[in-house]
C-alpha cells in the first residue's frame, strides 16, 4: 500500500474538505509513485463520485495495476478504467 490518503467516504456531502481536484490529485501522485507502472500517458478525472481513468499503458497487467492503486485511494467499485495497451 502506497502512503497516500484513503477517503472511504468520499461520496458524500460535505466529505471533510476533500474535494474533487484534491480526489483527483491524490490518485494522480500515487500512480506516478509507483514504481512499477508508468503513467506518463495516464489522466485522471472525476464524474460524480467516480474516478475516471484514460490513455495508455504499455504492458499487459497495467491496467489493473493502475485500477487497483486508485481504488486504494476512492475504495473498491469507484473506479472506471478506460485505458488501452499500445
């Protein structure tokens, strides 16, 4: 497990003042720290209280990998991937 912060309530109102962009930043820091992923070609967004992820990885298992540390972050089930392999 990477350092960064978990919101496990991130969904609801008024979430400690944790907005979207700082949602959004968290999830972004812990994908360039890890160091077996590259996500050079990764960008994060938010729709709602979902995390979106787009762009490109370059080995097979990066997808899931970048899934898995941005739900490590928003929790299980808020994560939508849309990433390719080249």
């Amino acid at each position: 497990m990477i350092g960064f912060p978990v919101f496990p309530d991130h969904d609801e109102p008024g979430r400690q003042g944790h907005g979207d962009a700082a949602t959004r930043a968290s999830v972004e820091s812990a994908l360039h720290a890890a160091d077996d992923l590259d996500a050079a070609e990764i960008a994060v967004s938010m729709l709602g209280s979902y995390v979106i992820l787009e762009g490109f990885v370059r080995r097979r298992g990066d997808v899931e990998r970048a899934v898995g540390i941005a739900e490590s972050i928003v929790g299980r089930g808020y994560v939508h991937s849309r990433l390719l392999r080249r």
